[in-house]
C-alpha cells in the first residue's frame, strides 16, 4: 500500500456543526392562537369590570362638576361643589373624623396585631386556639358586630352595668350619644374586629424571620426587647407596610361600623366622608355634591395606594 493511499485513507473530513432546529412555522402559529384564545377567554370579564367599575366610576366623578339632583338635567357648576366641601363646617368635620378614625385604626390595628402575633409565635401549647379565637372576628358581618357592641354601649347595657359593679360610676357613659366618645366607641369596635387580620399577616412575617439570628443575638447577650427591635423588626418592615397599607385604606372608607352604630349621629360628631357621601346622595338627593365628596374619598385612597407602591419599589431596589 501506497503512502498516498494511506494518507488518503486516514484523513476524516471536517465534522460539520450541527443546524440550528427551527421552530416550524405551525408552532409559533399555534402559540400565537393559543395567547389570542386567552385575550378572548378573558375579554367577558374584562368587559364587565370595565361596564360595572370603571366606567361607573367616570360617570360618577363627571357629575361631581354639576348639581344634579337624580331628576332634573344636570347644570354644570364647575368646582363650586369641592369648594363648599373644604369650607363648610359638616364636610370638614367628616374629613377630619375620616382622618382620626383612619389614623388611630391603623395605630392600634397594627400595635396590638403585632404584639400577638409575637407573642403566639412561641411554642405555646394553646397557641392555635388563641389564634383560632383571635381571627374569629374577622370572618363575622361588620354589621352584626356592629350591632352587638351597639348593645354592650347602650346606656344600660353590659358595660356600664360592669363598671357600677366595681364601683366606678364616675366613668359610666352615654358612649354612642356623647360626642366626646362617639369616635373612640366606633375605633374600639374596628380594632376589636381587625387585630386578627393583622395578627395573620404577621405571623406570616415572623415565619420568614431565621431563628438562627435571634438566637444568636441571644448568646450575644441581647434581651427581649434588643433581640425584638434590632432582628425581628427590621426584617418585618415589607409585612408592616403591606399591613399598614390595607388597614389605612379600610379605616379611610369605613362605612358600615359607623351607620350601624350611630348613622354619624349625634348632630354629625361620628359623620365620614363615607356615611357623608350615602346621606347627600340617597337621603338629600344631591348627587352632584355626593359624587364630589366621594370623589375626594378616593382620591385620598389611591394617594395612600400610590404611597405604598412608592414605599415597596423603594425596599426593593435596596
């Protein structure tokens, strides 16, 4: 045999690499339907949140710039009904009452909540009855509680026979018609009902938070209170603010405590922009100045939502 033969016989042509796979043009077509067929699947319901919210929610602030009564043409009358919000006595005071209730709701709501949830975070053999017994109130009908403490409140009711029992006459109260307590009576029975929604959402929290960090703050020789502040508190900062955030905006547009219980009575002390708005819309047929008041109503709830998502796009980016 040859050199050359052998050369010739030895030599392996180069390997070629291999063809990118293209998707056949049938598949992405297949694709294509698939993401168009959910569009229309959705597009119903779409159609009819868009129907029943939102564009309710255009007509509606549209007749906040007339003085439409439900019967006659609506007049335009520019911001005349804004500017007799922020400058009558009833309006303010329910803007104010709004804000207060809101502010001590979230306060409260958020304090007591997390104080539980820490504390039924140990091992405690009962730990799942108080939580159980804890959330109860939350899944009940804030109108039925409502009306359950309107009964304890009453002037003859369970707490004032209680705090004569003990002797403590001198606090008896008319507490849902003396205006000095109307506002505090209505925080009381939203906090009573809420501390379980927050006591969850931190619990769910502090299952995040490692033990190895407050165990090692331990040996460290950190108390309670050190070990609480400097590990569990900063790790719990996104859940305090998802938390403060839902709970700012129901006491914002809390409606139904307060008609249960006093209907904004007495002489306007309890009023929010809530039960405002249903009083001039439905009862004084004013729905020009009642679409302007929850007009402002939801303005100061999206600023508040705007504020949160502002707040969590921050924690994220550090």
């Amino acid at each position: 045999m040859s050199p050359a033969t052998t050369v010739q016989h030895d030599a392996t042509p180069p390997t070629q690499p291999p063809a990118p796979s293209r998707r056949p043009p049938v598949d992405r077509r297949r694709r294509a339907a698939s993401r168009v067929a959910a569009w229309w699947w959705s597009l119903p319901a779409l159609a009819l949140i868009a129907a029943v919210h939102y564009a309710t929610t255009i007509a509606g602030s549209a007749y906040a710039f007339t003085d439409f009564n439900g019967f006659r043409s609506p007049e335009f009358v520019g911001l005349a009904n804004f500017q007799e919000i922020f400058t009558g006595e009833a309006p303010l005071r329910a803007l104010v009452n709004t804000v207060v209730i809101a502010v001590a709701f979230l306060i409260l709501t958020n304090v007591l909540g997390m104080a539980f949830a820490v504390a039924l975070n140990r091992q405690l053999k009962s730990r799942y009855v108080l939580r159980t017994v804890l959330f109860a109130p939350v899944v009940l009908s804030p109108l039925a509680v409502s009306y359950v403490w309107k009964f304890l409140f009453q002037q003859n009711g369970p707490i004032n026979q209680v705090l004569g029992a003990v002797g403590l006459e001198s606090l008896q109260r008319t507490w849902l018609g003396d205006p000095a307590t109307v506002v505090p009576a209505i925080i009381t029975v939203m906090v009573w009902q809420h501390i379980g929604l927050t006591m969850v959402i931190y619990l769910a929290g502090l299952a995040g938070v490692p033990a190895e960090n407050e165990e090692a703050a331990a040996m460290d020789g950190a108390g309670a209170w050190a070990r609480f502040r400097h590990v569990v508190l900063p790790a719990l900062r996104p859940t305090i603010l998802v938390a403060s955030t839902m709970i700012l905006v129901q006491g914002l547009r809390v409606f139904d405590q307060v008609q249960a219980l006093t209907g904004g009575g007495p002489f306007g002390a309890s009023d929010t922009l809530a039960t405002s708005v249903y009083k001039e819309t439905f009862v004084d047929g004013r729905f020009g100045y009642g679409s302007a008041l929850a007009l402002v109503m939801t303005g100061i709830v999206l600023l508040c939502a705007l504020v949160q998502m502002l707040l969590l796009r921050e924690r994220k980016e550090k």
